[in-house]
C-alpha cells in the first residue's frame, strides 16, 4: 500500500456514503479518536474514517471498498479489548464499527441454534433467550453488556459458562465471515436452511476464524448452538489463608467438572471489588439476587443471607473463591456443592456467604466501571492460560516477579491483584490486573457511567508510571511463555505467531495470503 497514491479522506468518505449512505459513515474527529483506542492504548494513529455497515451486505461492500482504495481494515466491536487487537496501525485506516449489525437474526428452537449478527452483544442474546427457556453452553465475559459476540469469536472469552463449556469457539456452530475482496464465506453444514445447524463437515474451516484477531477475515454473522437453560443453580464462596491451597482446591475442582463458573481473586482484587460497589448498588444487587432465587422464599433466604454476612465475610489477607452450579434438578446442584464443600475444605477452605457468585449470577452484565480503578486510577490486566498443574508454580513465579518490582511499584503509585478462573476440565486462566495513577482517555469517559465518573479523581499523565505498567505487564507475558501458556485476545500483544512451529507458520501465512492476498485485515493482528 502506498500511502502516497491514498485519496483525500473526503474523497474516501463520499465513496462510503455513496455504498452505504450518509448516516453509515463518519468523518468526525471525536469519533475516529475514540474508536481507535481500547482499554490499555490508543493506536500509531487515528482511523481515517469510521464505517458502520447495517446487515452482511453492506459490510462486505465496505470491506471490497477500503481494501480496493489501498486501506487498511479494523474491527471493532464493543471496544473492551486491552491488547491492541484493533486500533489502527501506522497505515491509512477504515474502522468498521460493528455495533449497528447488532440484531439476533434466527433462533430455531426446533434445531437448537441461533443466529446473531456479529455486533450483537451477549447481553441482548442472553435476554432475548431467556424468556424462551433456552441459553448458548458459554454465554459470555463480565464484560457482556458491550462486548459483542463477534469480538468473543475473534479474541475468545471466559467466564459464565466456561467450567462446563469452555470458550466462546466451543458454543459456535458456524460462522459467515466477509474476506478482504468482500466475498462472503459460510462455514457449517447448512442442510436446507439459510443457517448452519451443524459444525463439523469434512475440515472445521470454522475453527480458522475463531481466535483470528480479525487478521483472517471480518464476522458477519454467527450461528451458536442451544442448551435449555438449567433450571436450578447454586453458588459456594470459600476463603484460604494462602494462596496455594486455594489454587489446589481449583485445580481439582475444575477436574471434578462441576461447576460452571469458578473465579477467585487474591486478597487485593477482593478489596478493589469492595471498595467499587456503593450502596445503592448493593441495594440493586439485593432486588435482582431475590429476583434470581428460582422462587420468591429462596430469593428473600439468599439476599437475607447477604444482608446479615455484609462485606466482612472475607479478611484482608484471605484468597477466595467462588462458584456457581447448575443443572436440571436441586439434587444435581446440591450433589455438585457438596463435591466442592469437600475439596474446597479438605484443603483448607473456610466457607463464607457466596455474595459474590449470588450477585454476579443475578446481575451478569452491569455497566463497565471497572475498567477505572475504585479511586479513578487506569486499570489493564494481562493474563495466561496453563495446565492445571502448572497454574500454582506459574502464580509463585508472578509474584515473585512482582515481589522484585514492588520498590518501582511503590515509588510509582502503582498496585496490583490477581483473578482466576477455569476452563472446562483442563485449564488455568491466570489474570494479573495492574493500577496506576494516570490521565484517563476517551474511551474511559465513554464507557464508565457518568454518576460514577463524576466521583472519581482525575488524575495527570504520568508517563513513567505508565512505562513501569508496560515493562512489567511484557514481563508477565515472559514468565507465561515459560509455562507454555495460551492467551485469549493475541491481538498485536501476545507472541502467538512466533510460538508456531515451522510447519504451522508457513500454513498460516499461506491462509493469510488467500483470504487476505495484501495483508489489508488488521495488519500485524496475530503478529502478521
């Protein structure tokens, strides 16, 4: 791509609007700004324009036009991203915004799947759903009130679902993904339907777009597979002295595979969550755990629960963990507690009121505050996925890390916590989040409710700060690679490419090259 040979950027803009119309377009300085920027940096630069295509079509218009105009294509969903994923590089840019593609297109009861277009969030997904008595295996981050399922597919996700179900790829049957010439390619076996109601049928060309950063190709649509939403559920809080037999109960829990979420925080995230959640929101939380008992005289139990257990349930040097089960029937989730009750003691558990997993399961996707520290600071995780055996050494070592920078640490204003959580039966996600005193940007004012924006300090750029942040967030990923972990979100973060086999990158440049023949899709995305 030359630069050079690039038309003005009004000349550019015209060409959209002339494909897509006027309001699916935009020039604005403000909007490009905050569109090229995720939760940890802003871009090499600002996206020249910014494009929101409406249905599969117009975003494959799109695509054919800025890749035939010489620019280069970022993605963007609902932006929660913190490892350079989409924001633009040093070439000419168009941003395509997919939150307008943001509607469930089908959902067919009578074969078992969905399908959405790929800016919806898994907030609308689950609560289209739900009243329908039906629910996708995994069905979303923490982050499900913006996050869009598009992004989950290209950067894959954690969390609610994820102890039974694994990731976001492990839920999806197929998947209609735009290439940089605009063509539109489907994957899944179809049978006589507009959707795919089944994934596998000769190669899982599906799996080559799940994960991909958007360096493969753009997600239009996304066809997921159906479960009937368990009818009961249940939820255990434990806290440990130390961290060590906290992930031993972890470990062996998730091998147990009963619980379909597991998240524990070490003693310093605890207090953070503690410390973000006022009193108003707590009363909030109160309603919607009464509202979420099954029955009116479970609700009022657990929320009375809570009431009496307040915010002392935890000291300030205790680890802790907390779970949620489900299944078809109260003696399954009953029978699923009293395994974890047996581990989690055996290894030195204390059990505590399950607030947390009580509040997180009544109200899953709430406005993304914590994307601030609890007094206004930045906040950016990094995080690892290892074995279940390797998970308690990989954490010592982190720490260890940590230990040996906590002078510069200090000095710097900067401090630090831990969460985790599992995946199906076999894996560890480790995630180190970092705090620092730092000026917010414009996607923090955007993203934070305004009532909580107004309480928070301001603070100035304090860009020696923010280096020791990036130093020891690049050490973290250093002491993960010596563990052999995964990553979610490789971005233009996370050494994937360069941790293939030989045999794997010359595949995987070869497939870049056929769908993306000159590099156009997120350049540098996977480390292409």
């Amino acid at each position: 791509m030359s630069v050079a040979n690039l038309p003005p950027r009004s000349a550019s803009a015209d060409a959209f609007r002339q494909l897509l119309g006027a309001d699916a377009v935009s020039e604005d300085l403000a909007r490009r700004t905050l569109l090229s920027q995720d939760i940890w940096r802003a871009g090499e630069s600002i996206a020249e324009l910014v494009v929101a295509p409406r249905d599969t079509g117009s975003l494959s218009r799109a695509v054919a036009e800025a890749t035939g105009r010489q620019m280069a294509v970022a993605i963007r969903g609902g932006g929660m991203s913190y490892t350079a994923g989409y924001t633009p590089g040093a070439l000419p840019t168009v941003m395509i915004d997919l939150t307008q593609m943001d509607r469930v297109l089908e959902v067919s009861a009578a074969d078992m799947t969905v399908t959405v277009e790929a800016g919806c969030t898994w907030k609308t997904l689950y609560e289209t759903l739900k009243p329908m008595g039906l629910r996708t295996p995994f069905w979303g981050p923490l982050s499900g009130i913006s996050s869009t399922i598009g992004g989950g597919l290209s950067q894959l996700n954690a969390i609610f679902g994820a102890g039974h179900y694994g990731t976001t790829s492990e839920s999806v049957v197929g998947v209609a993904v735009v290439l940089a010439d605009g063509q539109v390619l489907r994957t899944g076996a179809a049978g006589k339907g507009p959707h795919p109601f089944y994934r596998h049928y000769g190669p899982d060309l599906t799996g080559l777009f799940c994960g991909d950063a958007g360096a493969f190709g753009v997600k239009a649509e996304i066809t997921l597979r159906l479960i009937r939403a368990p009818a009961h559920e249940g939820c255990a809080s434990f806290a440990f002295a130390e961290a060590r037999a906290l992930f031993e109960a972890g470990a062996e829990i998730t091998r147990a595979g009963v619980t379909s979420e597991l998240i524990g925080f070490d003693p310093a995230l605890a207090d953070v969550r503690v410390r973000r959640a006022s009193i108003l929101s707590g009363v909030m939380a109160m309603g919607s755990v009464v509202k979420s008992g099954g029955s009116l005289t479970k609700g009022l139990k657990n929320a009375f629960s809570m009431a009496v257990a307040g915010r002392g349930f935890l000291s300030e040097s205790e680890w802790s963990l907390h779970l949620v089960a489900e299944g078809r029937s109260q003696a399954a989730v009953e029978a699923d507690l009293a395994e974890v009750r047996r581990i989690a003691l055996a290894a030195g558990g204390r059990e505590t009121e399950a607030t947390i997993p009580r509040v997180i399961r009544a109200q899953p996707f709430t406005p993304l505050n914590n994307i601030l520290g609890p007094d206004g600071e930045r906040w950016v995780p990094v995080h690892g996925i290892v074995s279940l055996s390797q998970a308690e050494p990989c954490r010592q070592a982190i720490e260890g890390l940590f230990a040996s920078l906590a002078p510069r640490f200090e000095a710097a204003g900067v401090y630090t916590g831990m969460m985790l959580t599992t995946l199906s039966t076999n894996a560890f996600l480790i995630e180190p989040v970092f705090f620092w005193p730092e000026a917010r940007r414009e996607i923090h004012e955007a993203t934070v409710e305004g009532g909580m924006l107004a309480k928070l300090r301001r603070y100035d750029a304090n860009p020696v700060a923010t280096a020791l942040v990036a130093e020891a967030r690049q050490s973290v990923v250093a002491v993960f690679e010596t563990f052999g972990a995964a990553h979610f979100q490789v971005g233009r973060t996370y050494p994937w490419m360069v941790s293939r086999d030989a045999a794997s990158q010359t595949l995987v440049r070869a497939v870049k090259v056929a769908v993306d023949p000159t590099g156009q899709l997120n350049p540098g995305g996977l480390g292409l």
